[in-house]
C-alpha cells in the first residue's frame, strides 16, 4: 500500500498540542498510553496505564508532559505500520480505553432533514430525491434559525403535524431533548489506519464526521478527538428502533489520531468554530468532499454533556460523546436519484486544524478480522510484569 505522510496527521499547530494516544506494543502484548511530540512518540504507561486514569488526573496534560523521558517510537514508523495494516509492528489504536462511547444525533438542521427523508423513504434509497423534494416544500427555509425546545420550536412542531410532516427526527432535532444513545461497547473503537465496516445487509451507507468530546468521570470534557460515526442509512431508515443494529457493528467507530488534551489557548471554546472536512476517495475514481462546520450546531456542547451525563447518568471510567454531524451526502455515486453509498475500499478522511487526521478504509465488516481484545484482557494486562512494576520505558536511544 502507498504511504500516508506522518505529519498530515497531526494539527496544524502541533507544536503547540498536548497529544495522546494509544499504540499496540508487540513487545509487551498489549495497549500503551503515549504522547505524540512532533516526530517523536513517548510511553507513559508508567504513570498512566489507561487513557482513562490520565483523565482523572487534576491537570492531564501538565501530568503527561511531566512524564516525557525518551521517545520510544516515531511516529513515521506508526503511521506507516497502521496505514498498511501491519497487525506484528507497532501501531496506532483508537486514542480511548475504559471510556463509555456515546453519541448525540441530530444535532444540525441539515441532518436532521436527511433523518426524516430516510424515514420516509422506508430505507429505500432509490425513493431519496423524490422524498426530499417533498420534505424541503413542507419545511420551508424557517426552521433552519429554531432554537430547539424554544416556543418557537414548538409552534413549528404544530404546523408539521397539522401538514402530517411530524417525525420522530424532528422531535429530537427542535424539541427540548436531544437524542443521546451508545454508539460502541467499550474497548471496541478502531484507530487510524483500520478499516471501518459496511454490514453486507446495507445497501446505502454513508460515513459521519464528527468532533468528538472527551470527558472524565465527573463530566469535565478534558479534550477532543475525530470520529467516523458509520451509518446505515437504509437499516434506521427502515425504523428507528433499528438504530443499534444501524450505528453498533464491528468496526462501525473510528476515532483518532489521538486526542488534544485542553491545555492553555486551547480550549472547549477553540472548537466551537471548528470546521472538519471529509474526503472519500473511492477505487472506482469516485471522489466526494464534505464540510462540517461545528459552529452551525444547533444545541451547545455544554447542552449535550448535561443530556448524556449528570445525577441520571454516571459513568465511573469517563465518556466521549459525538455531537453529530452536519454532513448527509446527496451526491450521486452511480445511478441519477440515488445518492452516495459506500464501496469496499474507500479511503475516508476526515481532518480539522486543531485535531489532526483520521483515516480509515471501508471494509465488509463480516470479512474483517474480529474484535477481541476487551476489558477481561485489558486487566490481565495491566497486571503483568510488562505493566506493572516496571520502570518508563527507556526509548530507542538508550
């Protein structure tokens, strides 16, 4: 496979980030929490074994930098062993641990309408353009500026269902609550480089790119990373009760390349105005571009947080949280009408200046190799000799 140039993956102003992640060591056979420096990649499990007990810490980035001694790998060397699935070298995981992974969908205008018009299409794809004409003439251009769960909001949800437009999707898009679920089990979530999957019962697919919080225990987002939240179009469409069989499948999450800890000018406000693109790059020569631009997200993240965790809802070892994505593609792929859908092999991209690269490839989930690694092995790790009692690891330059 080609190579994917190691700096592309790493924020504009990675000078100035405070970056970890996750790197499966052969060596000793299992995850190792590092911090990305430049070129450089260093190994602090010594002082933080899981991402998620670096979270907890008072002040995780000042503690992670407090750990760097020698680098123990480049990142050259990881990209390429991740790019080209090379499973026996070091190589890069998603950035998470013990974290639960949630999701908050239909959080832009934009992707709520495309909701309903798969809704109203049964799943059916080839219904799609027919679909959103009807839907576009019955929303009109208004909604757009609703703040949700506002008087406004409710007076709009009245008309649609007065017009028969009402939809469950609207319901989560401009009413009071905002649709949070469980995307992935832990431990499951993919890293740069992996493919992502497409079930073969799916016929119309698309990928999501979305800013991802990172939260502790207590809730306190600590950071940010990028994720590909897979989506079955057809599968919610046919019902939204599908929605587990739709977003939670083998290697249905990815995200990374690590996570940006917040740490001076960077902060929770430096992402409210951040804009992700994403490329497909198909081997058919099919190529589509896209933009989500966070800004135009219709509920703060402050709001999201406080959906998803609070005195309802704890999570002991910290969450992440997708806050939904603005993009839904329309662009045809093949037949006139019937939109995008994936194809074995894309190469997905989704990158944004503060966050770096997440690339992946598209794979049949049933052909890639099976999730194995989870939390029974994570501790049988964590107490072996390769973690416990064991000094920092010295680095290649010893």
């Amino acid at each position: 496979m080609t190579a994917f140039p190691a700096r592309e993956i790493l924020p504009s102003d990675a000078d100035e980030a405070l970056l970890i992640g996750r790197v499966w060591d052969p060596e000793s056979g299992g995850p190792r929490v590092v911090v990305a420096k430049g070129e450089d990649v260093y190994d602090i499990t010594a002082v933080a074994r899981t991402v998620a007990d670096l979270l907890e810490q008072d002040d995780p980035a000042q503690h992670a930098a407090a750990a760097l001694d020698r680098p123990r790998w480049t990142l050259a060397e990881l990209v390429d062993a991740s790019w080209n699935a090379d499973a026996g070298s070091a190589h890069l995981l998603a950035p998470i641990d013990l974290q639960v992974v949630k999701a908050c969908g239909v959080t832009f205008v934009e992707s709520m309408v495309e909701r309903v018009i798969e809704e109203r299409c049964g799943g059916d794809f080839n219904k799609a353009a027919e679909v959103r004409e009807l839907v576009g003439k019955a929303l009109g251009g208004s909604i757009s500026s609703l703040r949700p769960g506002s008087e406004a909001a409710m007076q709009a949800k009245r008309v649609l269902i007065a017009e028969g437009m009402w939809s469950q999707y609207l319901e989560v898009g401009i009413g009071p609550d905002p649709e949070v679920f469980t995307k992935a089990p832990v431990l499951s979530a993919v890293g740069f480089g992996a493919d992502v999957g497409i079930p073969t019962f799916s016929s119309w697919n698309n990928p999501e790119p979305e800013l991802v919080l990172v939260a502790d225990s207590s809730g306190t987002v600590r950071g940010a990373t990028l994720g590909n939240d897979v989506n079955l179009r057809d599968v919610e469409g046919r019902s939204a009760l599908l929605l587990g069989k739709a977003k939670d499948n083998n290697a249905s999450t990815a995200l990374g390349p690590f996570i940006r800890l917040f740490d001076g000018d960077f902060t929770l406000d430096t992402l409210r105005e951040e804009e992700i693109t994403l490329k497909v790059q198909g081997q058919d020569g099919y190529a589509l571009e896209g933009r989500n631009n966070v800004a135009k997200i219709s509920r703060p993240f402050e709001e999201l947080v406080r959906a998803a965790h609070g005195s309802h809802h704890q999570y002991p070892d910290g969450f992440v949280l997708f806050t939904g994505t603005l993009f839904a593609p329309t662009q045809d792929r093949d037949t006139p009408g019937q939109g995008f859908t994936h194809k074995p092999g894309d190469t997905v991209t989704i990158r944004s200046k503060h966050l770096g690269t997440l690339a992946n490839r598209t794979g049949i989930t049933e052909e890639l190799p099976p999730w194995t690694f989870g939390i029974r092995q994570l501790f049988a790790y964590l107490q072996s000799p390769a973690v416990v009692g064991t000094p920092q690891h010295v680095g290649r330059n010893a």
